[in-house]
C-alpha cells in the first residue's frame, strides 16, 4: 500500500505559520528512485545501514530529507512524491531559527580548535540493557563499517515536563565531542506530524524533535562513547528520554 495524505493532514501542515521553513523526511523502504528538485535543497540523502537504538524500527532503507520555504511548498512536492517507488513514510519538521544554527555554527568552530577527545574509559555493560542506549551488537557492527562519513539519524521524545532541557544538557556535551572529531548537525527540526505513511495511519508515532549528527568516520561515535566526560551526561540524557530511534546511515 502506498502512502497517502488526508485532507486533515494537509489542513494540519498548511495550519502552520506560512512564513517557517519545513523540513519533510521522506522514508523509502527499497532503492526507490527520489528525484531531485532543483529548487529545493536537499539536507540529507542517505542509505540506512542498521538501526544503532530502539524497539519497532520500521525496516527503512533510504532517508532523504529536504528543506522548503513554507508549509504549502512542501505539501505540494510531498504529494507528488507519493507515487515514488519504495516510499513508506513522510514525516514533517519546523526548521530551527536562524539564531540556533548560528549558535551551533559558533560553538563548532571553537570546539575544532581543540584536540580530540580522549577514549579513556569503557562501555558499563548495564548501559547495554537500556533501549535508549546502543547494545554491544549495535556497536559491533559500526566497528565493522568502512572508514568513511556517517550520519546518524535522531528521532527524539522528551519526557515531561523538562525533558527537553534535560536532554539539552546532554547535547551541548554530545555536540562538543563530536565538533572537537570535525563532525557537524546539519539537520535538526522540531516535529509537527506525520503527513501520511504507507499502513494508512498517518500517526505512525508522535516525536519531538528530529537530529541529524554527522560523523566523520565510525570510530568518531565509538570515541564518543568511550569518552569519560560523554558518560557523565548521559545522565541527562537518559532523564530527559522518554523514547528515541538512532538509525546509522552512510
């Protein structure tokens, strides 16, 4: 069944401040052919190679995420989509401010700076046994990869009520490990709702919010995650979660 998107969704996209920026993700769950639009920037356009945390992952194998201007831009490119091969879902963000990534932008440069992190200190094996954490297979695998660019893709729920602010405590860490590594987040949104998926239950799953952590290499996560400073916050981290998906792609 392909997906498609009710009236009621599109009255819920189009109910959104005109003037925001939204981001669609589109989830293929073959090689579908996604063709590219040259008046629309293309974020991210990436094979999935495995789920690295969560229960229920739906089995994805393509994620390609684009930027439009406004809410109907992207109502219209999201419906012309709908035919494409292999499509099983197309969840919708709000772009971040322009003030957020001019922070992020600031504070990457300053933690490029700055030597790598230390890997000096190993994986608790109870860290393991919680969902919102990677298992040791997961880690195996990415170990296993080929030394090249790998994005991870982040789909957040925040505990209430301070969830968010725990979590964000969390990142700011995270952020710098990963910057002082020459990685980057070149994608991040706050979720508005699932425009339409191929089960005909448009709410797949409520999120809210969306990250996309570039990494230069596998080793560069592995690093992170044997970091003594990056295990302290997880902490935060884990207050702040109630759910989350990482999906590894490259």
């Amino acid at each position: 069944m392909r997906p498609s998107i009710s009236p009621a969704q599109e009255q819920e996209l189009l109910a959104r401040n005109p003037r925001k920026a939204v981001l669609l993700v589109f989830a293929y769950r073959d090689d579908g052919d996604a063709p590219q639009q040259p008046d629309i920037q293309a974020l991210s356009d990436k094979t999935v190679q495995f789920p690295l945390i969560g229960e229920s992952v739906p089995p994805w194998s393509r994620l390609c995420i684009r930027r439009y201007p406004d809410p109907q831009t992207a109502l219209t490119d999201a419906r012309a989509r709908c035919d494409e091969t292999g499509l099983d879902s197309i969840l919708a963000f709000q772009a971040p401010p322009q003030r957020a990534r001019r922070s992020i932008a600031v504070l990457r440069a300053a933690m490029r700076l700055l030597p790598k992190p230390r890997r000096d200190a190993a994986v608790d094996s109870h860290l393991h046994a919680d969902p919102r954490n990677p298992t040791a297979e997961a880690l195996r695998q990415l170990e296993q990869m080929p030394a090249r660019p790998v994005d991870m893709f982040n789909l957040l729920k925040f505990t209430a009520p301070r969830g968010q602010q725990a979590y964000y405590r969390y990142g700011v860490v995270a952020m710098q490990t990963v910057f002082r590594q020459g990685g980057d987040l070149p994608v991040m949104g706050r979720y508005l709702l699932t425009l339409a998926n191929s089960d005909g239950n448009p709410q797949i799953r409520r999120w809210d919010e969306l990250a996309v952590m570039r990494y230069p290499a596998p080793e560069a996560f592995l690093r992170m995650v044997h970091n003594r400073k990056y295990q302290k916050a997880l902490v935060h981290r884990d207050a702040g979660l109630a759910d989350t998906w990482v999906i590894a792609t490259a």
